[in-house]
C-alpha cells in the first residue's frame, strides 16, 4: 500500500497477509482483479457510520481504494470506483458517499472527480493513520443527485445530442446531454427505488434535459398511486417539452382509471401547455378501450388553445379515437368540430394509421379544409 494510503510500506509478505486477515477481511471490503490473469492487484471497499475517521452521516458510507504501483495510470481505478458507486447507492441504498485524499496525491484526486465526487472544502489531519503524520487529507462528497448526473454524462453520445436537439425547438442544445432513450429507461430502473433517486427528483428543476427524461421513466416506474401523483404534481410545472410530457407514462395509472379522471380534468385545463397536453395524453392512453365514454370526446374538442403542442396532442387524440372508436368519432370531422388545423391534422394522421380501412381514409379525404 504505501505512504499514499496513510500505510508504512509492508517489510514482508507475512505482514501483508496480517494486514489482510485483520484489516481486509470483513462483508465490505473487496480485491481488485487484473482482468487478463485474475491477478489480485489492490483492493476497494467501504466504510459505515461509526467506522470511518470523517463526519459521514448514518446512512452514507466512505469508499476507499488503492492499487498496486505497477497498474497506476491505467484507469484501473476509476473503473474499480465507478463499480463500487453503483454497488453503494443501487444495492446498499447509501444516501451519500464519501473519499478523501492526502493533498499531495492528486492522481487519486482526479480518480474521484472523473467518478463525480466534489470537493467539500473541508480537511482533516490524517494523525489517526498509521503513519501519524501531519498530512492535510481533503474530503470529497458524492451526492443522489451528483451520482445521477456523472453516470448520465458516461452515456453521452454528442452525435446523438445534435440530432435529439433539432427536434426539441423549446429545450436549449447545451442542456441536452445525449443519451439515448433505451439507455435511459435501463438507467430508471436501476435507480427507481433508491435514496439517490429520490433526491434527483427533489432537485427541481433540473439542469439538463436528459435528467428531466429520466425523472419521467423513473416517476413511470412508481407503483404506489398516491406516491406516484404526489411527485408527479411537482414535477409537471417543471416540463417544458413535448418529448418528456409524453414518455410520462406512470404504470400505476392502468389500474387507477376512476381515481384519475377528476385529475385529468384538472390538467386539461391549466395554464402550462405541457400540463394540459399530459392530461390530454393520458386520456387518450387509458379511456378509448373499456373505460370509453363518447364525452371524453367533447372534453377534448372544447379545449381552446393557439399552442402548437397543445392542436398536435388534440389532433393525435382525435386520429387515435378514430382507429378505436370509429362511429363516436367520426361526427366531430363531419361537422367539422374542432379548429382547422387540428381537423386537418387529425385527417393527416387517421390517414397514415394502420388501423384505419381504406373505405375509412376515402371518406376522410373528403372532409379536408382548404
């Protein structure tokens, strides 16, 4: 280990083996691998409240680590800590993890801020070791949010993010980070169920697009009803894009329709676009099939509003009430019912739908607005 850890260097293998037998040897602490042999070339573990020698709360841990010289430089450890982080906060549920380093090794500093860890500010003096020395030790902190946000960006694909930004006319190209919807919806339910994502999603409002993305695949993971429409009431204010407002799909409102449809009336009619498309949206999810009722109809061709992205959802709306509800639906393009736009637009995506009949797109063509 060496004078980089706070430990004398080893004067012999049997001291070594003492050190592993005493030191090592518990639930949390595990050896580093090299890949291509196996070779045991360091260890990592961590430390819990009321063993670690800096101020960590009950429920946080501190990591540490250390590799052999020989495999410096290498990313060995960064890749052994990344691991570690997604142990402690996705299988132990740590609130907060914290590290810290000898000042004048900065090699392991910058392991810990390329695996999101800040500086706190703060110093101890590492007299407790066992070199008792004098050595100023700087403490770093890796917070829910912190966590949430490092492991977005290593999914970053900056390619990705010029094109996902093209389709986003409302959301500015620097907050959109890049990561692509399947890698997403993986990274919601790995977290969905944590400290660490209960504190993202308290961190309102959010920096970049892609957070406000996953805050809605992980509020779509909640199976608790009330828990569900608690967090997504404080969340909706806060979107400001059509891609989140319809991934926003909580899988607990399949088996809670009569309690949401006073909510969704309430949505339909606010102020904030977005709110009031999620409302339209969700109606159209979960109340053309069984729970059908022709007014749902007129609830939506009531709604007056010059917002794009509000016609487009009442458009998409009523194209899908056509493929499920044909004989319903069909008296609102006859009579020409809702706005010009949104009755063309309607027509334009009955048109391309699949479940829609020839004989149904011939009769459609004839009731466009010129």
């Amino acid at each position: 280990m060496g004078p980089r850890a706070g430990w004398p260097p080893h004067k012999s293998v049997e001291e070594s083996l003492e050190i592993i037998r005493t030191v090592f040897h518990n639930d949390h602490t595990w050896a580093i691998e090299l890949k291509q042999t196996d070779e045991s070339i360091g260890c990592i573990g961590y430390y819990l409240y009321g063993e670690s020698n800096i101020a960590i709360g009950e429920h946080d841990a501190e990591v540490g680590y250390w590799v052999a010289k020989p495999y410096w430089n290498q990313g060995i450890c960064s890749e052994s800590l990344r691991l570690m982080i997604d142990y402690c906060f996705q299988e132990q549920h740590f609130e907060v993890l914290w590290c810290d380093c000898f000042v004048d090794n900065p090699a392991s500093e910058r392991v810990m801020h390329k695996c999101g860890f800040r500086d706190t500010g703060a110093f101890n003096l590492c007299s407790h070791l066992y070199l008792g020395d004098d050595r100023l030790v700087k403490i770093m902190r890796l917070d829910g949010s912190a966590y949430i946000e490092t492991k977005l960006f290593a999914l970053q694909d900056k390619a990705y993010a010029d094109f996902q930004s093209k389709l986003l006319p409302t959301v500015k190209r620097e907050t959109v980070v890049g990561v692509r919807t399947p890698d997403l919806r993986k990274m919601a339910k790995q977290v969905c169920k944590t400290p660490a994502a209960q504190e993202f999603m308290q961190a309102l409002p959010h920096r970049y697009f892609d957070e406000n993305q996953l805050h809605a695949f992980i509020l779509s993971e909640e199976k608790d009803f009330d828990r569900c429409l608690e967090e997504l009431e404080q969340f909706l204010p806060y979107v400001d894009n059509w891609a989140t407002c319809d991934q926003l799909s909580p899988c607990c409102f399949k088996k809670n329709t009569t309690e949401l449809l006073p909510l969704i009336r309430k949505w339909m009619r606010s102020k904030h676009t977005y709110t009031k498309r999620f409302g339209i949206g969700t109606l159209m999810r979960y109340y053309l099939d069984e729970a059908f009722r022709p007014e749902y109809l007129e609830w939506v061709a009531s709604i007056k509003s010059d917002e794009y992205y509000i016609r487009m959802m009442q458009a998409w709306f009523f194209a899908t009430a056509l493929a499920k509800r044909w004989d319903a639906t069909l008296p609102y393009i006859e009579q020409h019912r809702l706005h010009p736009w949104t009755h063309n637009k309607t027509i334009q995506k009955a048109i391309k739908s699949y479940r829609i009949t020839d004989e149904q797109k011939a009769s459609l063509r004839a009731f466009r607005v010129k």
